[in-house]
C-alpha cells in the first residue's frame, strides 16, 4: 500500500504539469440577476465567488478545505445539463454507472464493487437541501433532481460520515434548490425541443416554469416551480417490433414558502416532487446496433415527495438550525427473463418476466448550533434522526406454467400448479425492512495563529435494522435444487454503534493560497441479504463496512486569479467489503457478504485559465489505482474468487474533461461558444468479468445569443461524433447481454426567458 501511495504521490507534480499544458479550468461565475439568462459562460469548474455549505456552515468554496466542486445553476443552464448524467461525470474524481434512469448511480474515488446497483447502501451520500434522499439498504430510487431552477450542486469527494453519517464512502452529492426569495418578484421560463439520432422521428423536448411572488415585502414569500422533459428514446426493440422504444419522461414540482418574522429569524417550507416514466430499458442487447430484443418492454416508473420544515436562528454566538423531513418514494419495474424455467417457451407472450414494486418512507430530522464569527474557536455540535421504512414486493411469471404443471406433475413432485405457480407466478419475494440511525456529531477548530488551523470532528452513530424477507413457494424457489413447495423466511434484528473522527491540518501562509492535510472515516450500515432463507449458502445478514481516508491538497490563484488551481492526493482504506455477487444459472440470484479490503490511490486535479478577456480554458483530471489487496472469496468464482491487485469494478484509472469557452459579452447579442471534451480510459464492470466500460471519447458544442434583454437562445450538439461509448455493461452473458451506451448524437434549441 506504501509504495502505491508513493507512487501516486509522484504523480501529482506530473499531473499539474500535464494539465497546465491542456486547457486549464473555468472562470469565476458570472454575476447575473437571479433569475435571468446570463450571456456570461462558466464551464463546470471550480470557482473563486462561489459560496458553498459543504461543512454545514457557509463558506466560500476557495476557502473550504476539502476536496469540493461546486457546479452553480447558471453554470448547469450554460452546459445545457439536465439530469445528473449530463454534468456530474465531468467533475474530478466523479464516474456515474449510468443504467436505468432514476436508480443509477454515482460513485466517487472508484469506492464500488459493481457497476451495476449496490446490493445495500450506496457508497455515495445523496442529499436535497442537506435532507438524505436515499434510505439504508438497498434504495428503491436514487432521485435525479432536475437543474432548473437549481442554486448549485455540491459534489464532497472522500468520505463524509463525521457531518453527514453512513452511506458516504466515497463521498456524497447535496443538490441545493432556490426557496422563496421575500425581496423582489422573480419568474423564469426554459423551452427546449431537439432530436436524438435514431429516435424514429420523435423529438426531444422539455418545458420549465418558476414565478417567485413576495406576499409581505422582505418579510413572507412563496416560490413555485413546475417541469416536463421528454428524451426520446433512440434503441430499437426488436422483440416486441417498438422503434426508438426507451422514451423516458421526467416531470415535477417543487414549491417553498419563506417566513422571515424577525432579524435573525428565517423559517422555511419547502415541498418537492419529481416522477419519472420510462417506456423500455435503455440497455442494448449487442453494441453493434442501437438494438435490443426482449420479449416484452420492459417499463419502470420512480417518484419521490418530499416535504420539510427548516428553522434558522441567529442567537448573537451562534447559530440555531433545525429540520425535518418526510421523503416518500415509489419504484415499478418489468424485467423480460430469456430463460425457459418451467415451460421452456422463451419467445412472445408466454417468455417469462417480473413484476416489481416497492415503496419507502423516509422520516429524518436534524438539530445543531454553529458558532458565529471568525475568531481563533469555531465550532459546531449537532444530533440528528433517521427512520426508514422500505417495503418491496418482486414476482416472476410465465404465461401457462400453472397448466403445464398440471399436464406433467410428475416432474413437479405431485404437487398441483395453483400450489407451486399460482396464477403463473414462478416466484415471489417480499422484503420488509425498517433502519434507524441516531448521531451526535460535531467539530472544533483551533487557530492558534492566523495562517494556521487544527479542525477535530467526530460522529458518535447507534444504528439498528430489522428486516424480514420471504420467499413465496414456487417452481423458482431454492435454486439450484427445483422448485420449493414451502415459503423460505429470513430475518434480521440488529443493531451497531461507532465512533469517526476526522482531523484537518490547514494551513493559509499568503492570501490566496490553502494547504490542507486530512484523516477521516466514512461507513455503510449492514443488513438483511436479499435472499436471505433461501439457501443455506447465503448469509442472512452481512456487516457494516467501513474507509479510512488520508488526503492532501492545495488551492490557490495567481495572475489575480485569472489562474485557479484545486489539486488533491488521496489514498483510502476499504475493508469489509459489502460485496454485491450472484449465484449460479438460471436464477442468478444476488447475495451481499463481507469479504476482502481493497486500496484506492490517486491525484484529482481541476484547474482554471482566463487565457484572454474572451477565452476560458478548462480542465479536470482524475488517476486512480483501484484494486482489492486481499483475496475476495466467491463461491461460485472460477477459482473461488479474486485475486488481490484485481482492479474494482468501474474504477478507471483516467478521466478527463475539458472545455474552451469564447464568451463576447460587449458585443452585439453577447455572443458564446462553447466546446467541451471527456474522455474515460477502460475499466471492467464487475469482479471475474472480461468486459470493459468507458475508452472513450466525448464532444459536445454550445452557441448562445441573446435575442431580447431577457431571452436567450442556446444551440447545441451532444456526442458531435456520435460515439457509441459503453458506460455499463454489468451482464454481459451469451443468454442475456446488456449494454448501457452514452446518448447517440442530440442537437437542439433552447430558449430561456427571465423577468
């Protein structure tokens, strides 16, 4: 582990230098009305100006020391990004297992043991508004909140469990949405309509709406926001003879009311919901063509509505911040199966499929005091609540199989098919689970002298989870051994507590320059296993697992600041790996155990050059070594597992993007140009698998104009060359192979009007 580390370290001087040589990072935000389009541009980059709430106070990000982007609204409008697959990967350290819409998932440092979907927690925190989204266990939704109308997002890289708790690993995504604003009336408009190659003449298209009203002046307000995206879909099913098949909808609502009584005192409301429809999967069944086959489409449907009520109070030394929340969330899914199971029909109508439905409630609430002022203490203590109740039903059908059964029961061990298939039900499997996390967290920070300050943070955490999982009897239950005439029941009632520290040395020796050295922790919470009760090869349950991270980095601007520099070296522990593996044919099934530890070394670099008074010139490197350092046993593995050194799963040891902007703001129209490139190096997509994802290139092109002093027109080509990069590819078997692509070539208009 030393010598890469070591070897890592050395990296860095090469890596800035190499950097520099590239187009370097972004400019600073352009200052713009709030809700106006901006004719200025501001590529996805660090930014000097922009104010962040990373350490749950506000800072500005050049003066937070930890690894950090920040990505402003008016930066995501000008890159036209929608949802999280159109910016999020652009960022240092960042790649996204983009798979099914509304469940992929981001995963920050190469911190994964699939490309697929974690088994239990996700190894990625994600937050609206600092209120978590995604509950212990395997979540139901990962919510892609749409960009408009969005204040920033913030991406922490490294784990985060001493402010935010489990399920940051690797670090931990916080969308901030605008609330109401009591000062002044605010409304802002977005229509877009572009096509996609191959989507069978259907055309892209979205509309987007906010009026923000003041009711009592600078004292009461109400902010509504309202949405429709439709991306069309561009892979042809030829199964079920449906052209351009995966069209996939996004639509919402978000509302807030801000009451501002007294100086000091802010108490805000704030109501979101977002639903999102997809027509069919929009995985290719063969990279060789925007083609799949499957026997039936295969829909999905996501929602979630949050509701929360947050009190900010001034008490003169500190700080009072208080909030609750009530987040509900719903995921149906069809899946078509190629296998022949009990009929052994495997083509039209009578091929078999599940049926899956599930719903949470997640009910979370937070209380801590922060100190105000800069002086030589600064601190911040706070307790927060987690409850979670998750119930999820999953059945496989076939067509006819409960006849069949009935014509061959000797093959069925006598038993009838309304005992084994009823209503041509194979197999059903009902998991009921209910987490609650309590934790006491807080920080210090020393400055003994100016230059120079010790922060020591901890989170005392007391966990507990019960679940209860039954496998319904059928012709699929017990595999591999047949059918299973007796519903399988697993159970699970434990509970864990803890302690993560973190410790940052920061140091400040000129204006403009920041040095940090930090120690932290991050942890996930065990769980009941999928299949728990099945077979007694599985585990009922598996443990927490837990990251020990040691990073450093520095910050600084020069040529005031029309260079910025971010550049961070890290080196993270894994152990205990929940490690998501799957069972032999035909039922495949999933099972999570703790096994192995693995170290993730490597050097993020983001930097930003004002080349002229027009040109920006942008960058974000990231390397990384990522592989196991102890063998990860598999029973099912050729050879019963994998090897230490073998690279985890989606963890690409380079990823770039760059962007060179061309912004005129004086001339007629305040014209700009835009051109970005990403590019991601091989990496495999599960642990044993000889397929790749990433290798790739990516060029997108952006021109804006301004029409009317509030309305702008953006033009823009996505995938300019129509690359067929593979973003995922986690079942790659002769029977059933699957593909997840980046979106084939989609230009379009997008106006924006703001009053």
């Amino acid at each position: 582990m030393t010598a890469r580390f070591l070897h890592t370290s050395a990296l860095i001087g090469a890596t800035l230098l190499s950097a520099l040589a590239v187009p370097a990072l972004a400019q600073d935000a352009t200052n713009t009305t709030p809700d106006a389009p901006s004719s200025g541009t501001a590529p996805l980059t660090a930014s000097d100006d922009i104010v962040v709430t990373a350490t749950k106070r506000a800072e500005s990000i050049r003066d937070v020391p930890l690894a950090i982007s920040a990505v402003t609204g008016d930066q995501l409008a000008k890159a036209n990004a929608n949802s999280l697959g159109d910016y999020i990967a652009r960022l240092p350290g960042v790649v996204f297992n983009d798979y099914q819409p509304g469940v992929s998932e981001v995963v920050i440092r190469g911190i994964a043991a699939t490309t697929y979907h974690e088994q239990g927690q996700t190894t990625v925190g994600y937050y609206l508004n600092e209120i978590p989204l995604v509950e212990p266990g395997f979540p139901i939704a990962i919510p892609d909140v749409d960009t408009f109308d969005m204040d920033r997002v913030e991406v922490l890289r490294g784990p985060q469990g001493t402010l935010f708790g489990s399920s940051t690993l690797g670090g931990l995504v916080n969308y901030i949405v605008k609330t109401a604003d009591p000062s002044g009336v605010h409304a802002a408009a977005q229509g877009l309509v572009g096509s996609t190659r191959n989507s069978d003449g259907a055309a892209n298209w979205s509309a987007k709406a906010m009026v923000n009203l003041p009711i009592v002046a600078d004292k009461l307000a109400v902010r509504v926001m309202g949405l429709q995206r439709v991306d069309a879909g561009y892979i042809d099913n030829t199964g079920t003879g449906v052209k351009a098949s995966n069209d996939f909808r996004t639509r919402g609502l978000r509302g807030s009311i801000v009451f501002t009584p007294a100086e000091g005192t802010k108490i805000t409301y704030m109501g979101v919901y977002q639903d999102t429809k997809l027509d069919d999967q929009p995985y290719l069944t063969s990279i060789s063509a925007l083609e799949r086959v499957t026997q039936r489409a295969e829909p999905q449907k996501t929602s979630f509505f949050l509701n929360s009520l947050r009190l900010d109070q001034d008490l003169g030394f500190a700080t009072l911040t208080a909030f609750g929340s009530v987040d509900k969330k719903t995921n149906s899914t069809v899946f078509s199966y190629p296998y022949g199971y009990v009929t052994g029909n495997v083509t039209g109508a009578n091929a078999a499929y599940s049926l899956g439905r599930a719903d949470a409630n997640i009910k979370q609430g937070e209380a801590r005091l922060s100190s105000n002022g800069t002086g030589m203490l600064r601190w911040l203590v706070g307790v927060s609540y987690l409850h979670a109740r998750k119930f999820s039903y999953d059945q496989i059908f076939q067509n006819g199989a409960a006849n069949f059964i009935n014509a061959n029961p000797g093959s069925f061990g006598g038993f009838s098919g309304s005992r084994l298939t009823p209503g041509d039900r194979l197999y059903g499997y009902i998991s009921d689970t209910r987490n609650k996390d309590l934790g006491v967290f807080g920080e210090l920070s020393i400055r003994p002298v100016e230059s120079f300050e010790i922060t020591l943070g901890g989170r005392y955490y007391d966990t507990e989870a019960k679940a209860t999982v039954t496998n319904q009897a059928g012709a699929l239950g017990g595999y591999p051994g047949g059918y299973n005439a007796n519903d399988t029941t697993g159970s699970v009632d434990r509970k864990e507590s803890g302690f993560t520290p973190k410790v940052t040395l920061t140091a400040r020796p000129t204006s403009g320059f920041l040095a940090y050295a930090t120690y932290s922790q991050g942890f996930r919470v065990g769980g009941i296993n999928p299949n728990a009760g099945l077979l007694p090869t599985i585990p009922a349950a598996y443990d927490s697992d837990k990251v020990d991270n040691y990073e450093a980095g520095v910050k600084f601007g020069a040529f005031d600041n029309r260079l910025l520099i971010d550049a961070t070296v890290f080196n993270i522990d894994w152990r205990g790996i929940q490690a998501r593996l799957f069972g032999p044919a035909p039922s495949y099934y999933s099972y999570v155990t703790n096994a192995g530890s693995a170290n993730i070394a490597g050097v993020e670099f983001a930097g930003t050059l004002r080349a002229t008074r027009a040109l920006t010139l942008s960058s974000n490197v990231t390397y990384q070594d990522a592989a196991l350092t102890t063998f990860l046993p598999d029973t099912f593995a050729p050879g019963g597992g994998y090897a230490a050194g073998t690279t985890l799963p989606g963890s690409s040891r380079w990823s770039v993007a760059n962007t060179a902007t061309l912004d005129f703001p004086s001339m007629t129209a305040a014209p700009t140009l835009e051109v970005a490139h990403r590019y991601i190096s091989a990496a495999p997509v599960a642990f044993g698998s000889d397929s790749t994802r990433g290798n790739f290139s990516q060029f997108d092109a952006r021109a804006s104009v301004t029409v009317m002093e509030r309305v702008r027109l953006l033009a823009f080509v996505n995938n300019i060359f129509d690359k067929r990069g593979v973003l995922n590819a986690p079942f790659t078997s002769q029977v059933a192979p699957a593909y997840s692509i980046i979106r084939p070539r989609t230009f379009g208009l997008r106006v924006d009007a703001g009053f």
